[in-house]
C-alpha cells in the first residue's frame, strides 16, 4: 500500500486550502511566492549535484553515455535535456539518451501501467544495450516509481554508477543510487500536482548537472557556446557572433573563418588567434582534447 500521505509532494500547502476561491492575482501571487522556494531547495542539495556532476563528466570522458530514465513529467524532462545536448553541444546523438515508461508515445499520451512496471525498466536497458560503463539518472518526483527502480536496479547490478533525482527525502529510488538528490520543494498550491515545483526543481538539476558537465569536457570557451552546431541560419549567425566576441575579429571576418573552417567555431576560434590555418587549427585542437582555451595557449598565442 502506498502512503502518499507520507510524501511531502501529495500533502496539502495550507496557503491554498481555497484555491478554488481565490481570485488570479492572488493565485499569481502565491505561485511566485511558492516557487521561490524551488532555488533554495537547491541550495542545500548542492553538493549532491556536484556529486553527481563527478560521475557524469568520468562517464562521459571514458566514452561512455548519460541516461535520463523516467516517466510522465519526469520522463519527459529527461527527454528535454537530452534533445537539446547535440544543437548546444555537438554531442553525438546516443551520448545523452532519454528513457520514457512507455517509449516516446508516453510524450504526447500517458501510457497506462508502464510506469508501474518495474521489469519493463529493465529490459529498457538492457535494449539500449547499457553497460558498467555509463551512468543512469532516475527521475521520479514521488521517489517511488517502479519502473525508475528497475532500471536503477538493473545499473547497479552490472556495476554501472546511478544516480536518483526526486522531490521527497527518503526515498525508495535513492536506495538504489550512488548518489541521491533529493530536492524538498514541499507541497505544490494544487495537491499532488509534481508538474510544479518539483518538475521545476528538476528542470534546474538536470540544467546544471547536462551543462557543467559539457563544459568540464571542453564545449565551452568563456562563456560561449563554441561547440554549437550551426546547422540553419539562426546558428550559422549565432556561430559568426560568437567568433566575434571570442576573438574581437569583425562580422566579416569571423564569416571568412568559418567558411574556411566548415562552420567549426572553436577551430575558427584557434585559427585567429593562433595566426595558423584550418588544418593547423584542428591538429592544436585534436592535441587539447577538444579544449580551446589549452590548444590556444599550445599555439603560442595570448589570450
């Protein structure tokens, strides 16, 4: 028997005992105020997410692959992050993947019983052919999902490293993990509805844990996007104002490297301030695993 009593996410918020009364600015206004508290939640779990920022960036150097496994809501935020990895990354598509209870039909339409199911949690993985070598996160609000639990279940018992991200302390999933974030938003203004706070909260987690972990593996030089993938003219622009700020070249001559480059910013980049040519470029970025800031300092060039 579940006791949802017992989860901080399905208790009532007595700020809204009568939400159904109250009028649109004073339901604006306690929203605002709930979700607020979603940043500070974080704040105290920070070393966890670092934690698990750790195994993510090992994984993924030893060429193994990230996995978001959940269902619903936080099926689909997995699904959200991962998707976004290869334009702001230029990650191979299978580097970060998104597990869904009940496949990507569960996007649109909610599949009945998948999430219950802790087996099917299993065999997702294993149809992924996931190995001791990649790292899973489950994603669950209630902490509770059977379908998270297989799947975790499942990574730990070939000696992969997991990681459980929910919205109540305690929980059943965490059991399962190498590292547990547990992000207590409280109870959401409408009772049990974890598509708030909680998905809110986990939306930042898994912002944080896909984008720092990039960044350690040298997708980003400053703060700019260097690894992105210009493929339409909103990112080929995008590629041509970044070059520009990188390297304080003009419009017309980022254009130029670029085009000699194939669009490849951080080789552009290397080219310019470096004074070298594309082929150049790209053997002092091969030589810097990909990190622009070493290759530039490997051609000899001040920053």
């Amino acid at each position: 028997m579940i006791q949802l009593d017992k989860l901080s996410t399905e208790r009532h918020n007595p700020k809204t005992t009568e939400l159904d009364m109250m009028s649109v600015t004073e339901i604006l206004h306690i929203m605002n105020e709930e979700d607020q508290k979603v940043a500070n939640a974080i704040t105290r779990i920070l070393p966890k997410i670092e934690s698990a920022i750790e195994i993510v960036y090992e994984k993924l150097t030893a060429q193994g692959r990230l996995f978001y496994m959940g269902a619903g809501t936080s099926g689909r935020l997995g699904l959200l992050d991962a998707v976004e990895c290869p334009p702001t990354f230029s990650t191979d598509p299978n580097m970060v993947q998104a597990v869904l209870a009940g496949g990507l039909d569960a996007v649109m339409v909610a599949v009945e019983g998948a999430e219950d199911n802790f087996d099917l949690g299993i065999a997702d993985l294993m149809y992924r052919k996931f190995s001791s070598n990649d790292v899973v996160i489950g994603i669950a609000a209630s902490g509770r999902t059977p379908y998270v639990a297989g799947g975790l279940s499942y990574a730990q018992s070939i000696g992969a490293k997991t990681i459980s991200l929910t919205s109540n302390t305690e929980s059943m999933i965490s059991t399962y993990a190498d590292v547990a974030i547990e992000v207590d938003t409280g109870p959401e203004i409408l009772t049990g509805s974890t598509r708030l706070k909680a998905a809110t909260a986990h939306k930042m987690v898994l912002n944080m844990i896909s984008t720092v972990a990039m960044i350690r593996l040298g997708k980003v030089y400053k703060n700019l996007m260097v690894d992105v993938r210009a493929s339409n003219h909103k990112l080929q622009e995008r590629a041509k104002k970044i070059v520009c700020e990188a390297t304080g070249f003009t419009y017309e001559e980022a254009e130029l490297a670029l085009e000699e480059t194939e669009y490849n910013v951080k080789q552009a980049i290397i080219m310019i301030l470096t004074k070298t040519n594309a082929q150049e470029a790209a053997i002092l970025l091969q030589k810097a695993n990909g990190k622009v800031r070493l290759a530039i300092i490997e051609g000899g060039a001040e920053e």
